[in-house]
C-alpha cells in the first residue's frame, strides 16, 4: 500500500469513527477519556492523520456500540463492504423510503457513467 492510499484509508476510517461518535452522541472528550488518551489523540485519529492500532479499533467499537468490521467496511473500498453497507442503511427504512434512495443512487450512477 502506498503513501496516497494509506492516507486515504485514514481519512476513511477517521471519518467512520467520527460518524459512529456523532450517532453515539459523544464528544471527542468523553470518547478521549474512555480510551484513556488525550483529546488530541481522537482528533488526530478522526482527522485522519493517525490510523488506530487493532486494539484501538476494538475499543472504539465497544464505545459506540458497533462491530469494528463496521468502522473497516465504512471505510473500505471494497464493492463487497460497500454494498453490505448500502444494506445496512436501507435496512430501517420502509419500503418507500428504500425505493426512493435505490432510484438516487440509480440516477447517480446513470449521470457519473455518462462522465
């Protein structure tokens, strides 16, 4: 893996840290002092700019409630874990709901192909 796509993925999986502590209603704070680290260490993690150990990704999940597979499949880039988590967001949706965002997604597709 090279230097632009191991940034990438920090980004990726900052992002998807920092989405589940939002859906958690955490603060960078309370998630720091879980963790037993500084508040900078969780900004630099969710920035991007540190990619969390293992361990680490194994304590996030349990913070938020959450598989780690699923911080990895939000940030993967993989058409596989892309897709199980296109599942996961529609699965809570009702019928029309669902339908709605298939149709977005569809014409998305439709309009990003065409280039």
């Amino acid at each position: 893996m090279n230097k632009t796509e191991q940034k990438r993925l920090a980004g990726s999986i900052g992002r998807a840290i920092a989405k589940q502590r939002v859906r958690s209603q955490l603060t960078q704070e309370e998630v720091a002092e879980r963790l037993g680290v500084g508040n900078e260490a969780v900004s630099r993690i969710e920035r991007g700019r540190v990619i969390p150990n293992i361990v680490r990704l194994i304590e996030l999940a349990e913070i938020f409630n959450c598989e780690a597979a699923e911080l990895f499949g939000q940030a993967s880039f993989h058409i596989d874990d892309q897709s199980s988590r296109m599942k996961q967001l529609l699965a809570p949706l009702n019928q029309n709901d669902r339908k709605l965002v298939i149709d977005i997604v569809e014409n998305l597709a439709a309009r990003l192909q065409k280039g």
